[in-house]
C-alpha cells in the first residue's frame, strides 16, 4: 500500500484573506458569531465547539488534510479528497471553506464548521441543504484529524450539528452517508438513531464508490434520552440567508 508523507500546502500566511482576494470576507463577517457548544462524555473530557473556521487558522486546516486523512481507506472518498494528491486535496478544503458562507442561499447552502476542542482544531463538521425551506432535509458531512479518532468526538460533534439542524434550522430530516469501509462513521450514525436507508452508488475519478445511506427525523432524535446538553448562538443571520 502506498504511503503519503505530509506535503506543505502553504506557510502561515498562505491562507490569508488577501492571499484569497477577499472572497471569503463577506461570509465570515456575517457568521463569525455562529457557534455551538456540546457537553463531550467522560471519553471527550472537554468541551466540542463547532464554529466556522477563521482565516488565521486556515494553514492548520490546511496541514491537516495535506497530512492526510485516511491511511487505510478506499483509493477515493468523492471529488474533493484525493489521496494521491494530498496538497490539492488541501486547496479545495480551504476554497470550500472560503466560498461556502459567501454562497450561502435559499436554493443551497453548505454550512463548514470547524471542531475544536480546548481550541485545538481537531476537524470539520459539515451540514447541507437544498430548497431547505420546502424540502426541510439537511445532510452532514465530517472528518476528524487520525490522532483525534475513537474519542468519542466524532459523535460529539454530530449531536451538535444534528442539534442545530433541528432546533436552529427547523428541519424534518437529517441524513448522512458512510462508505463501506467505514464502519465508525456508521457505528455514530447508528448510536444517534438514524435509520438505513438504502445505498447510494458514486463514480469519483471512474473508480465505483459505494456508501450505505442514513436517515433521522426529528421525531426519532427528540425521543433519545442519550443526547449531550448543547448550545447554539449567533443563527439568526443563518436563517435569514437561507430563507427562514
């Protein structure tokens, strides 16, 4: 099996607002307040924010992905994420990052958070929607750096977003997906209740890329009595934008 050593993707100052021209200014300015706070389990031992991630820390983002993030996964894992090319699979994660609160709109929007614990970035956490409004289905999306796995945080993390997409966000469903190699992934979806919900077949760089798909509705989620206590600030400007 072929083995990736960290690539530099870019110093300190790579990732700045000016190295970007100043795209992502908008966004950020609009969410720097959006936050939220989950009580971690013994496991955690601290408190997991999720909160956008702030320019000054995109080199860290940055290394995290350029380090690589999947040792022992499949050869893809879809269109962003490439393990034979670790510095570019580093760029698109910062340009997603950038451009997705800037694009933020009733017809779709992506919402990249940053999971923190104590301050250290240890991932992103992601939800997604599209005609939100009508559709009220949100999806998730995740990573956690290699060193920060099997400590429960990945859960932690979910409860947080899923916590917001319905309580923030209104929403009827959440789903997610997990390829099948990876059981984790499935296992979190499984802990918080989500139900199978059939497979979904990708073709990402013409390999076959095949996920298991979940699904949760806010019923089913309101009648866990295992859900971490969690805080959401700073939304209202998020609901505007996406036409709530």
């Amino acid at each position: 099996k072929a083995q990736h050593r960290p690539h530099r993707v870019g110093g300190a100052d790579g990732w700045t607002e000016g190295g970007l021209g100043g795209r992502a200014r908008v966004g950020f300015d609009l969410f720097d307040e959006l936050i939220i706070e989950v009580d971690g389990d013994s496991t955690v031992g601290a408190t997991v924010t999720l909160r956008p991630v702030p320019l000054d820390r995109f080199a860290e983002l940055a290394a995290m992905v350029g380090s690589g993030l999947f040792p022992d996964g499949p050869p893809t894992l879809g269109p962003w994420y490439d393990p034979g090319d670790l510095a570019r699979s580093a760029r698109r994660t910062i340009a997603y990052h950038c451009t997705a609160l800037d694009e933020v709109s009733p017809r779709r929007w992506s919402l990249p958070l940053g999971v923190f614990v104590a301050d250290e970035l240890v991932g992103v956490q992601s939800l997604d929607g599209a005609d939100f409004v009508t559709s009220r289905e949100a999806a998730t999306g995740s990573f956690l750096a290699p060193a920060w796995r099997g400590r429960h945080i990945g859960r932690t993390a979910r409860h947080g977003i899923v916590a917001a997409a319905f309580e923030e966000l209104g929403a009827e469903w959440v789903t997610s997906a997990a390829w099948q190699g990876n059981p984790a992934s499935q296992r979190v979806s499984e802990a918080l209740g989500y139900r199978h919900d059939g497979l979904q077949v990708d073709v990402v760089r013409g390999e076959q890329m095949v996920l298991t798909r979940f699904r949760l509705h806010r019923d089913d989620w309101a009648a866990s009595a295992a859900r971490p206590a969690v805080t959401c600030h700073g939304f209202d400007g998020f609901r505007d934008r996406i036409g709530l």
